[in-house]
C-alpha cells in the first residue's frame, strides 16, 4: 500500500501542466506547402519522364547521362533536379505566406497519384511503339 | 565465407540501408502518433519532438543514399550486357531473367517498377523531414498538420516498400554475383 501511494506522489508531481506561454507561436504554412508541391512536381516529373522514354526513341536516347545506368540516369537526374529547383523557386515565393496547405495537399496529391501512374509499368509500357 | 564487392554493396543498399530505413520509420512514425499535447508534459513533447526530428532527417537521409546506392552502383550490375556469344548468363542477371520465359516479368514488371518509384521515396521523405524540423514543437498543437506527415511519412515507407520487396525477391530470382 505503501509503495502504491509512493508511485501517486511521484506522478502528480512529474505531471507539468502546459501553459498557454509555453505553447510555441504558430509559423506560416508556405514552407510545408512548398515542399510538398516540390515533392509532387519531383514525383510528376520521373513518372512523365519514364512515361514519354517508353514511347519516344528519341527521348531515350537523350535520357542516357550515363552509359552503364542507361536511361534511369537521365530520368532520375533531371526529375530530382526539379524537384530541388522548384523547392527553391517555392520556398522563396511562399516563405511568409500562410493558409495554403489545403490548396497545397490537394495538389501535392494529385501530382504524386500522376507520378506514380507514370512510374507504373503496365501504364507506361502501354506507350511503347507497337 | 567471403563476400564479393557486388555482393557487399547489395547487401549495403538492400538490408543495411533498408534495416536503418525500417527503424528510422518506426520511430518517426511512433512519434507522430504519439505527438498529442493531451498526452504529455512539455519535457514529453521536448523529447518527443527530438526523436521525431531523427527519426524523420534520418529516414530521408537513407532513402536518398539508398535510391543513389541502387541506381549508381548495384544497378550497372544488374543491366550489364553480356557479350556476344555468351550462353552462362547468370551473371547477368537482366539478361538471364530475359532469356527465361518464366522470368521475364521480374524484368518487365518487377525490376522496371522498382527502379523508377524507388526515387519518389526521398522525394516524400524529405518533405516530411523538412516539415517536422519546422515546425518543431508547434507540430503537437498543430493536429492536421501532424497528420497530413504522418499520411506522407506512411506514403513513403510504402513506396520503398514495394521497391524493396521487388529488390529482394528479384535478387532471389538472379542475385547479382
């Protein structure tokens, strides 16, 4: 019983109560939501990329940055290329802004489901040349 | 017992990688979970906030290192052609898989989804990161903002799931010697 009352006395005096001052001040949601339209854009980017290289010879051929990596390189390279670049271009746009984030998952969502469509064999491989 | 080069730096990107991948998800995502000012003191938030920052810098670092492991150096091994005349394709392991009629989709299917949606991962993962280092402590007060990372920290351990359970399995079928 002893121990018991102990173990009371301990939690109710480690229990910090939070106070409205210790409650950090709210930070605009631009930044959150330009990573995330960048994360989209990124993902958009390799799913179009390996989309249109399927489809295109061409295309392909000027993917390859290099040889032993073949096409996956360019592809890979230049959609993280443009994810950073449009994380930087949006981070610099929407630094202050607030308010954005629900504009900014919906459309984070629809470009990720897009690239994930383009990255998805049986979807892709529907544009190779007969 | 030895390992060879290729055969240590598939084990570095598929299960060392993919071990700290699978820890750093647990415990970010236990993290946002539990990242509820009702449940906690403000020390609990400190060193929850603390872990989930890890947690989350951590997963984002090891799902690039991983997608760039994969595609830089094991990769090449995997495409290498085979040259002329050769009949032992094993190791070649695209070729090989090619060359059988019962294994050709874990080219066609397996190994061409994994290799394009394993790099949406780090994408997700350092969006993620990013967000839960901003917002620091405030993310406990801020409930839809600790979900929606939370949805997209899950989204991203699914994408690299499915790239890493093709990696495994498709290293079952021709393991890269």
């Amino acid at each position: 019983m002893d121990v018991n009352a102990e173990r009371a006395d301990i939690a109710v005096t480690e229990r910090e109560i939070v106070t409205s001052g210790e409650v950090p001040t709210a930070v605009p949601d631009g930044p959150l939501a330009a990573v995330l339209l960048a994360a989209g854009i990124g993902a958009f980017a390799l799913g179009l990329f390996t989309t249109l290289a399927e489809a295109s010879a061409a295309f392909r051929e000027r993917l390859v940055l290099n040889s032993a990596v073949g096409p996956l390189s360019g592809k890979t390279v230049w959609a993280t290329v443009i994810f950073l670049v449009a994380w930087a271009v949006l981070a610099a746009r929407l630094r202050d802004r607030d308010g954005l984030l629900r504009s900014a998952t919906t459309i984070f969502v629809v470009l990720t489901v897009l690239g994930l469509l383009g990255t998805f064999p049986i979807f892709f491989q529907a544009f190779a040349p007969e | 017992m030895q390992l060879t080069n290729r055969e240590l730096w598939t084990l570095i990107h598929g299960m060392g990688l993919g071990a700290l991948f699978l820890l750093a998800f647990g415990g970010g995502l236990a993290g946002f979970y539990s990242l509820r000012p009702e449940w906690l003191t403000t020390a609990g938030i400190r060193e929850r906030i603390a872990r989930l920052d890890v947690g989350t810098v951590v997963m984002a670092v090891v799902a690039w290192l991983t997608v760039i492991t994969g595609t830089w150096i094991v990769y090449p091994w995997y495409r290498a052609a085979p040259p002329e005349g050769t009949t032992e394709l094993e190791a070649y392991p695209r070729s090989y898989l090619l060359a059988n009629e019962n294994l050709a989709d874990w080219h066609h299917f397996g190994m061409e989804w994994k290799e394009h949606i394993a790099w949406i991962a780090p994408y997700l993962a350092t969006a993620v990161a990013f967000g839960a280092v901003y917002y620091g402590r405030r993310l406990a007060y801020e409930p839809a903002v600790r979900r929606l990372l939370m949805w997209v920290f899950i989204a991203a351990f699914a994408v690299a799931g499915i790239a890493g359970l093709f990696g495994a399995l498709i290293t079952k079928a021709a393991p890269i010697l």
